[in-house]
C-alpha cells in the first residue's frame, strides 16, 4: 500500500518561493550590498590562505588596448580602480542629478538636516586623523579617508531593520551619503590630483563641449554620449587628474527632462537604471575582491597601534558619529531644520552611527592617498575595523531605539 504523502513530504515540494524570496531580497536594499560584503569576505579568505598569491599575480597583469599604435598599458588593478570605478562614479553622479532635480535635493526644507549632518560628519572624522598623524606628512595625506560614507551598506543595515526603522530617518541618511559622496568627488578633484598634463586637459575640454553641444542640441540618444564620455575618460586619465571624474562630467553633461516627457524616457533615468545592477552586482564586488584583502596573520600591535590604523577607526567610529549628529542637532536648535516626523533623538542618533560605515569610498581614497604598498595593509585594517564596529553599533542602536510619537 502506497503512502499517501503526510504534511511534512509535502514540505519539501519546490514551488519557486524560495527563489522568489532570493529574487525579491537581490532587488532590494539589503540585497544589493550583498555581493560587495560577499566580494570582501572572499578577498579575506584568499589573503589568509595558502592561495595568497593567486589574487597579487591576478592584478598584477598587465592588460594592453593598442589602437594604430597609441593606446594604454596598465596592470589589472589600475584597470579596476581607474576604469571600471568610473561606471560607479558615472552612477553617483546620475543619482545626484536624480535627487537634485526631483528628489529629496530638491527640497530647500528637507535637505538642511542631511546636509548639517554631512558637513560635521566629513569635519570631524578629518580633524581626528590629522590629530593622529599632523606630524608625519605622508601619511597625513589620508585625511579624507574617514570622511566618506559606504551608501550600499550604510542603507542595506537601516533596510535590514525593515518597519522598525521610520522613512524619516531612512531618508536621512540616505541623503547624507549623497551629499557626501557629492563632497568626496570635490576632494578628489581638489586634492588628490596629481602634475597635470597641459595637453591632456585641453582635450577632456574639447570633449566636454561636444557633450554640452549634444546636450543644448536636444540630442536624447545615449550611444553618443557614451562613445564621446570614453573618449573623456582617456583624456581624463591622461592629464594628472582621476580618472573616475570622467564618470561624474559625463553624468551632469546627459540631456535633462523635457517637462512633458514620461520618467521611464527620460535619458539619465534609463541609463541609471541599466547600470544600477552592473555596478551592485559586477563593479564594486570586483573592486572590493581586489582592494580590501587583509592578511590576519601578518597583523600585529604595531598595525594597530599604528596613527594611520587609530585615525581611520576613530575617525569612521567616533568622528563620524559624533560630526553628523552634532551637525544635525546644531541645525534644529538654530531653527535651520526639524527633526523627521516620528522620529525619536536615539533614532537619529543611531543613524548618524551607521554613516561610519565608509568601505567602498574610504578604501578608493586610500588608493589614492597613498601609492605602493606601504600604507595599504594600515588602511585597509583601519576601513574594516571602523566600518565594522559603526554597523554592528549602529543597527544595535536602531534595533533597541523607539519611534517618537506621532505629533
């Protein structure tokens, strides 16, 4: 007599739910730092491994484009962090020109508080680095790393909360780490430029005019714009300034909204949402792979002791905490913004924790503060460790802090 299959048989029937639920958790918030976290965990693994070598040979190979005999020779690592880094900054600045045209940006009232927060929280964690380091020049140069907040992972901790967390304070941050990557391209292009080429320049502006020419003649095709940004992006290269600004020029150059034009035919908004899923799910894991490995064996006191190691931690743990909630509540008190609705002070408190989150952006400064190995080991330790300690402070904060009543 055959058995008819009980309850716990049908169990285990696959009907795609599981699936579904893989899909739904990639699409959202949380879901998109995934592969960035998974990206550095195996960067980890491979640098405490007997395969140590295997990623150092990888990027160490050098990859040579030759068109008619003019063309660039890098080894796979500056292809990373100069080329494919700059589809992450052309994403940043679409999502800037997004958020500044309709978005939260656009809003005078709704945009003091981010902005507050922003401008204490890339001051302070400065100020704490230069302290530690004010007396050696070279590594004084890194001020900036602790400056900057990670927006995939920063937001992924606030969404893994889920209704816990208002939208109020969701948006804050949210806001905070646009306007602070908006404040980091500026430092970039002011002081982590090297000799500039006279040449070089005059051609990136050649190429930036014949953008701003499509743009003012109503040209909507995005192939044009691509093929020329290229273009910008060697020239950019070539001349002394970084190349992933290229990115953010072509971004602001893209053709805005005509007022009756549909949002899903609008030029930036297609393209944002073409590259979104490249960036989350190819750019910034292969640039995590290739930046972010640590070897724990070689870690000593030292390391840790070390003024580059303490500015970093501190700065990301303490300065940005401390510089986005005082700058914050410095502009509710002069009456500059309000507090979001339904939202209590730990709320916000906890948030301005989550910003010491700086991964992705604070180890790209790293790279450029600092050329050669000397200092990556110091920078990397200081980015993990201080990215780490904000997440897990930050999401216990949220997790034990209440909604203010409704008013």
């Amino acid at each position: 007599m055959q058995r008819r299959p009980g309850r716990k048989a049908r169990a285990f029937c696959y009907d795609g739910s599981g699936m579904k639920r893989l899909k739904a958790l990639l699409r959202s918030e949380a879901g998109s730092a995934l592969p960035l976290l998974l990206a550095a965990v195996l960067a980890l693994l491979f640098a405490n491994s007997p395969f140590d070598w295997v990623p150092d040979r990888l990027l160490a190979t050098r990859l040579t484009i030759d068109v008619g005999g003019a063309g660039l020779s890098k080894p796979l690592l500056l292809w990373i962090n100069d080329g494919l880094m700059a589809t992450f900054f052309l994403l940043v600045g679409l999502e800037i020109k997004r958020e500044v045209l309709e978005g939260e940006l656009s809003r005078p009232a709704q945009v003091a508080l981010p902005i507050a927060g922003a401008i204490g929280g890339m001051v302070v964690p400065a100020a704490i680095y230069a302290a530690f380091n004010w007396n050696n020049p070279v590594t004084l140069h890194g001020w900036a790393i602790p400056s900057a907040t990670d927006i995939a992972f920063a937001v992924a901790v606030l969404a893994s909360l889920g209704e816990r967390v208002p939208r109020g304070v969701k948006l804050f941050l949210l806001t905070l780490a646009i306007v602070d990557d908006l404040a980091s391209i500026v430092i970039i292009a002011i002081f982590y430029t090297s000799e500039l080429s006279t040449i070089s320049l005059v051609l990136a502006s050649l190429c930036i005019a014949i953008l701003l020419t499509f743009n003012l003649a109503g040209l909507r095709r995005i192939g044009p714009y691509l093929l020329v940004g290229v273009v910008l992006w060697v020239c950019v290269l070539e001349s002394g300034v970084h190349a992933t600004l290229a990115g953010v020029v072509l971004a602001l150059c893209l053709p805005l909204a005509y007022p009756s034009e549909a949002p899903n035919k609008r030029p930036y908004l297609r393209l944002e949402h073409a590259l979104a899923p490249w960036v989350s799910f190819l750019v910034l894991p292969i640039f995590a792979f290739a930046n972010a490995g640590l070897s724990l064996g070689g870690l000593t006191m030292g390391m840790v002791r070390d003024p580059v190691t303490l500015g970093i931690v501190l700065g990301l743990f303490l300065g940005k905490q401390l510089g986005i909630a005082g700058g914050a509540a410095l502009a509710i008190s002069l009456g500059l913004a309000q507090r979001p609705r339904r939202t209590s002070g730990l709320q916000l408190y906890g948030a301005s924790i989550c910003g010491g989150i700086g991964f992705t952006m604070s180890l790209f400064i790293g790279t450029l503060a600092f050329e050669g190995d000397e200092h990556a080991s110091l920078v990397r330790l200081g980015v993990l460790a201080g990215s780490l300690l904000s997440a897990a402070t930050g999401w216990t904060v949220l997790r034990l802090a209440r909604s203010a009543p409704a008013a």
